[in-house]
C-alpha cells in the first residue's frame, strides 16, 4: 500500500489540533473541520486547510480522523447532512479517535459496511499534556493492512500505538483503561482524604507512595484535581455493555456513584448522555 499524504481530523479540539500540527511538522498535507469557529480559527492558524463539513474533509484526504467527543457526535461526523458517508468510496480511511462504546463501534461497522470506508480504531489516551507533546497512546483495531497504513501518521502524535484486533477491539481497550483509571481516581481520593484527617501530609504522603506498591498515573499526575468531563461517560459504557452481556460489576458500579459524588464536591461540571 502507498503511504499516506492526506490526512483528514474531524474535530480541531483539544486533542485534534494538536495531532494536526504533529502531522503537519511531519510533511502531512491536514484538512479539518469543526463546528466552533474559534477551533477552526486556531487550527488554520497552524495551517489546516479548514473545510466545512466531515463530507468536504473526506473528499481531500486518505484517510480521516475522528475526534469527537459522544456516540452522538460520532453519529452526526457520519450519518448527518454533510457527513462523511456522502464522501464514502473504496478505500477511505476512517479512523475513530472518539471513546465509544464498543457496541455503537460495532453497529457503526455494520451500517457502513458495503460504502467502501474501511474503519479502524484510534481511541486514544493519556489527555490533553501527552497530545500537545506527541507523547499519546493509540489502542487501535481494525482492518490490520489499513492500520499499519496509518501508523507513521499516529506516531507523530503519539509514543505508542498498538493493534489489538478487529474493529471495536480498540474500544474494547479504552473502555477497559477508563474503568480502572477512575477506579484508581476514586481510590486515591478516599485515602489520601483519609490520611489528611488523621493528620498526614498530603504532598509528603504522595511523594512517598509514588515508591511504594500504591503508585499509580492517576497519582502521580494528580488527575483528581482536574476536572473531568468524561467519567460518568466512561463508566456509563462499562455498565452499559456489562448490562448488554448480563454481567455483574459491582467494583465499577461502586466507582461510578463515587465519581459522580466527587464531582459534585468539587462543583464540576456535568456532561450529557453518551447517547
């Protein structure tokens, strides 16, 4: 297979802008879009060629990348006037940059199945800091030859980047790191809280434990006193497809009602329904 020159980034945000400007320095030809005007002002700052539907990106490009944040985003970026399946034919790339549920994954393969798009997943990891540095994870799926197509492009945005099997695979993936992430998230925060009670340090405390067998990302980065837009969403797919196979997971039933009170602690703000 040639390798790619055109890329395309549905969603210019937090996390597609600065893909764009990693594959740009990296000789890409970018054509994006998105609909908040100052995401498509910052983005043709760095040279994006701004279009203005997911259908015009797709008709310049080999490959698209999708990085938008809900199922019903996603289902828009496709299925909407102006979205992507207008611009379907054989060959085109669409990578899923947006955390979905592996179900919607599945039934988003099956209704474009026979328009030519070849689909692959790219949710990605590790938040805003690692996209601007390039330093993000890819836990990809899909048709293997069409990924390994993409990966020199994935690899100017991120320092890892791995292939785990059929589309939805990668979803599959994601949504496994998020539960045990917040699971984390949600444990540090009661026993850090815990131990300032009793009277310890909190900064002393977490200095100490980042050498013990307590150390964990969500710790060391402090991700607690960020806030934090996707967990509900996040644990709303786990319970979702656990619900779908009839499985129990009291663990991370138990971690969404904490997230949910933590937020409310701290007066974050609540997103909508995935769906």
């Amino acid at each position: 297979m040639s390798a790619l020159q055109k890329i395309g980034v549905v969603g210019l945000g937090a996390m597609g802008r600065p893909m764009a400007r990693h594959m740009m320095a990296a000789g890409y030809s970018v054509a994006g879009c998105d609909p908040n005007h100052a995401a498509q002002d910052r983005a043709a700052s760095l040279g994006v060629s701004v279009k203005p539907t997911p259908a015009a990106v797709a008709k310049d490009s080999e490959c698209v990348m999708v990085v938008v944040g809900f199922d019903s985003d996603v289902e828009r970026v496709f299925f909407a006037e102006g979205g992507l399946m207008e611009a379907a034919r054989p060959g085109l790339i669409v990578a899923v940059g947006s955390t979905i549920s592996p179900s919607y994954a599945r039934e988003l393969a099956e209704r474009t199945h026979g328009s030519g798009i070849v689909l692959i997943d790219m949710p990605l990891t590790r938040g805003e800091e690692a996209a601007e540095a390039g330093k993000m994870l890819v836990l990809g799926g899909g048709d293997e030859a069409a990924f390994e197509k993409c990966r020199p492009a994935m690899e100017t945005f991120a320092s890892n980047v791995f292939h785990l099997g059929p589309f939805s695979a990668g979803q599959v993936a994601k949504m496994t790191n998020n539960m045990i992430l917040w699971a984390c998230i949600a444990a540090n925060d009661e026993a850090l809280r815990l131990a300032e009670t009793l009277g310890v340090d909190e900064a002393r405390l977490r200095e100490a434990l980042g050498h013990s067998s307590a150390q964990n990302w969500a710790m060391d980065l402090q991700v607690q006193k960020k806030p934090m837009p996707w967990a509900e969403k996040d644990m709303f797919i786990a319970m979702q497809e656990a619900d779908n196979l009839r499985m129990p997971l009291p663990l991370a039933m138990h971690v969404r009602e904490i997230i949910k009170d933590f937020k409310l602690r701290h007066d974050y703000p609540t997103p909508k329904a995935p769906r």
